[in-house]
C-alpha cells in the first residue's frame, strides 16, 4: 500500500505538474510552441499568421506568428520589431543573437516583454513569440521564459516554397 500513497500524494502536492502544456501549430509558416497549461486563446488573426494568448488571470499575454521576410534580413527584421516596440515607449535593455535566432527584452510601467525571431524557410520566414507580464513576476517567471524561448521550433509550412 505504501508504494500508492507516495506518488498519490505527490500529484495534489504539485498540481501545476498534473496540468498539460497545450501546443501552437501553425501550417502557413510551420511555427510550433508549447502553449503554458491554462493559457486561453484571446484572439487569432485574420490571415492565419498568428494567435494571441492570454493566461488565466488575464495578467500575461503571449503572442506567436510567424512571417514572411520580405526585402529584410532576420537582423533588420529584428531592429524593426525592436523600434516598433520603442515606439510603443518599451525600454529595450537586452539583446541576443545566435545563427538564425534572435531575443530582446525590455521593460515599460512595471511590465517586462520578452521576444524571439527564429529564421525558418531558408531565411524567407520567421517565427515569433512575445511574452508580456507584470515586473514584479520576473523570478516567477524566468523558468517559464526559457521554456518558452526553448519551445519555439519551425517546421516547413504551407507558404515555404
């Protein structure tokens, strides 16, 4: 009897464990995520490019599409998507890069977004995700954020020649 009451205690120990990580797929541009357990879709675009997440307190959003790269590298489409964000009064505060990748993150009215651009179809396309929650969530959060930015893979979609 004993070796039931552990894993039986273990599972209302943890029920953030027990919860299913949902999963994004998007034929068009073959961008694939893990979705956080509870994470509602808020809205989807028109055009089949994305969707918009929220969580279940309505306190974090997350956004993921992909796009085509049209007359842009991966790093103009990135400064792009930084300035736009500027525009919207986001202080930009970090920046990364790899081969076919790129993250930033910033900070605005004690909220902090987090973004990757993943270059797919041969440097035609990219994937996104941007990530939105409250500052003071952020040691909460970092774990959740580098699951995220790990999640985010592409498969060749619809749209790639």
């Amino acid at each position: 009897m004993r070796w039931f009451v552990v894993p039986f205690l273990m599972f209302f120990a943890c029920p953030g464990m027990a919860q299913q990580w949902d999963r994004y797929v998007n034929p068009r541009f073959g961008t694939v995520m893990s979705i956080p357990p509870g994470y509602i879709v808020e809205m989807e675009s028109a055009d089949a490019d994305g969707r918009l997440y929220v969580s279940p307190n309505r306190d974090e959003s997350l956004l993921v599409w992909g796009s085509h790269l049209i007359d842009q590298t991966l790093q103009e489409h990135f400064e792009s998507l930084i300035a736009d964000d500027e525009a919207l009064g986001w202080s930009i505060s970090y920046k990364a890069k790899g081969d076919g990748w790129r993250v930033y993150s910033g900070s605005k009215e004690h909220r902090i977004i987090y973004a990757k651009i993943l270059a797919s179809c041969e440097g035609k396309q990219a994937q996104h995700f941007k990530f939105e929650y409250a500052e003071s969530k952020k040691l909460e959060f970092d774990e959740l954020v580098t699951t995220l930015s790990n999640s985010l893979k592409s498969r060749k979609g619809i749209d790639c020649p």
